[in-house]
C-alpha cells in the first residue's frame, strides 16, 4: 500500500504500511465456515489469506503521533518463515516524509508482535527505540499480561518490543481510557485482549478511530465475525455493538490494522439493517 493521505480538519492522517502478510485464514475467521469468509478473502492452496499491516502518522500541527509500529525486523528465523518479515515501514515512512526523529508520540494499541514490532530495533547487540524521540503508550493491564506468559497466547509477545521501552521510562503504562494529547485519545475495547485500546483523532468536530483487532478488516465488520485470537470472543461481539452505536452516526472515518486493500472507510448500515464500509472516494487503494 502506497501512503495515503486525508485531512480530518486541522489534522493531517497519513496511512502507511509495514507490508502485507500471508496468514491462515481459519484463525484470522474463526468459527465463520470457510465456505463463507472466502467469497470476501479468497485463500491460496494454503489456505492462507493476505493481510495488511497498517500504520498511520498523526500530523496535529503541534504533535507527530505514530499510531501502531507492525511487525518491525526482530521475528526469529521461524517465525519469519510463518509469517514473513515485509520491514517495510521505515522506507514507507521515509517515501511519505516522516522521520523517525519527528516521531513525538507512539501509540500501541495492544503489545502482539504484530502491532509493536519497529518500536524498537537492535542495534550493535542492543535493542534501542526506533524513535528515539517519543513517548510511546500501552496499557499497563497488557503489558503485565503480556509478561505473565500464559499459555493461551504468549506466543503473541516479544518481549523486546516493549520492555526495555518500560525499564528506561520511555513507554508510559496508562490505565483505561484517556487523552494522550490534545485530539488524541484512547479507549478500551476489550475481547481481542482483555486491555487492547483503540486510538481516537478528533479535529473540529470530525472524528477517525484506529480501532485495531477489534475489526481487523473490512470483512470482520458483522458482529459474529471474530477471530480465533480473540480472548474473548463474545465480548468482542458487545464491544462492536458499542462502537457501532457511537462510531454510524457519528460518521467516523474508522481505520483499519489489517486491511490490504482499505485502511480506512466511513461505516453505514444498508437496508438489511448490516453494517458495511463505505470506502471514502478521495484516496486510491493500491494492492
């Protein structure tokens, strides 16, 4: 995906992607039958399906915000080999004309590798912030779950990612929601984790929501569309219905962490009462 960029009033959001990533289709589903989820993401003879890694750069005129930092360059050689190690952030970062200094603010909205994974790199046997000028943000309640190392998803966490962040005071552990900035705010939506948030932009009366694993991508949108990492499935289900009550009406440009086509997308309900996106008619998708 070529970087994409829309106003929302005084800000400026710049879509950019660490690549994309091929990964089975039945976890990315869940309990939906493949017979149903493959008439929207047709899979290879792997059963794989191809995912984005999307990012976006906050401009607010005071502040630089990173939302979300991909899969990054540390996966060990197995897990590249199941996942593939794309890396493309930085160049897309630099091809979009944002440095890594510029970077005030990241934002993480949960600590799976796939999310976290350039907030840091090794450098010289070391691992050191990627940018070394931001604060970064998580929630605490995912960061001690993330070190507990429970049997149900510690494969989800490198722990490089995010703890030598957390031992120098770089990253700031919060709880629950709140303002990280003026416009920029975050809030919990649980199911995928327990304490995974999404990011709010609001300018002007206009508001984009990065709302995560929550509604990985466009075909996630029915309610019973959940994924197999999901913790907590059925509160995954609640946590759409609050954001749908709040994010139709008020006409939120809601963006997408996996989509490879859509990063972003205004969200309606048709006349059979589902909710579909309604791609916004500005940007170009590229493949």
């Amino acid at each position: 995906m070529q970087a994409i960029t829309r106003k929302l009033r005084k800000f400026e959001l710049i879509a950019v992607s660490d690549g994309t990533y091929h990964f089975d289709g039945g976890a990315m589903f869940g309990v939906v039958p493949k017979v149903m989820w493959q008439r929207k993401m047709p899979a290879d003879e792997n059963n794989r399906i191809r995912f984005s890694l999307n990012s976006v750069v906050v401009r607010t005129g005071k502040k630089t915000v990173l939302i979300e930092t991909g899969l990054g360059n540390k996966l060990t050689p197995k897990m590249a080999s199941i996942f593939g190690m794309p890396a493309g952030l930085m160049d897309n970062l630099k091809a979009a004309g944002v440095a890594p200094e510029e970077i005030d603010i990241v934002i993480n909205s949960h600590l799976h590798f796939d999310h976290c994974g350039w907030n840091t790199v090794r450098e010289n046997g070391k691992v050191v912030p990627t940018f070394p000028n931001a604060v970064y943000y998580a929630q605490e309640g995912e960061w001690r779950h993330a070190r507990e190392q429970h049997e149900r998803d510690a494969i989800s966490y490198i722990s490089d990612n995010y703890d030598p962040l957390v031992e120098s005071g770089q990253m700031k552990l919060i709880s629950g929601d709140q303002e990280i900035a003026p416009g920029v705010s975050v809030r919990v939506f649980r199911g995928h984790t327990e304490h995974m948030q999404a990011i709010l932009v609001q300018s002007e009366g206009e508001t984009a929501c990065y709302i995560a694993d929550l509604i990985p991508t466009t075909a996630h949108l029915d309610l019973a569309w959940v994924m197999a990492f999901d913790l907590e499935p059925l509160i995954t289900m609640e946590s759409k219905k609050r954001f749908y009550e709040e994010a139709i009406p008020g006409k939120w440009l809601t963006m997408f962490t996996h989509d490879p086509q859509i990063p972003w997308a205004f969200l309606e309900r048709n006349k059979e009462g589902k909710v579909v996106a309604r791609a916004t008619d500005s940007e170009p998708i590229s493949l």
